[in-house]
C-alpha cells in the first residue's frame, strides 16, 4: 500500500519523501517477516 503512494506521487511528478522514508525502512522487516513464514520448499 505505501508503495503505490510512492508510484502515484512519482506518476504525478509530487515529491513523496515521508511515504518513501517509511516504505524504505520497513522493508527489511517485511523480506524477512516472508521468509520466515514461507513454507519450506
């Protein structure tokens, strides 16, 4: 969801630096939130 605010923003050509900051941050948590939680192969 935060991700498509930034794509809009950047769609629309509006700065999105506080949605960006967020997404950027939280990434790493939900990459390894997936990976724990996927099941095994």
């Amino acid at each position: 969801m935060i991700d498509m605010i930034g794509r809009k923003g950047r769609e629309l050509s509006a700065p999105t630096p506080s949605t960006d900051f967020v997404y950027v941050s939280l990434l790493p948590v939900e990459v390894k939130a997936c990976n724990e939680f996927a099941p095994p192969p």
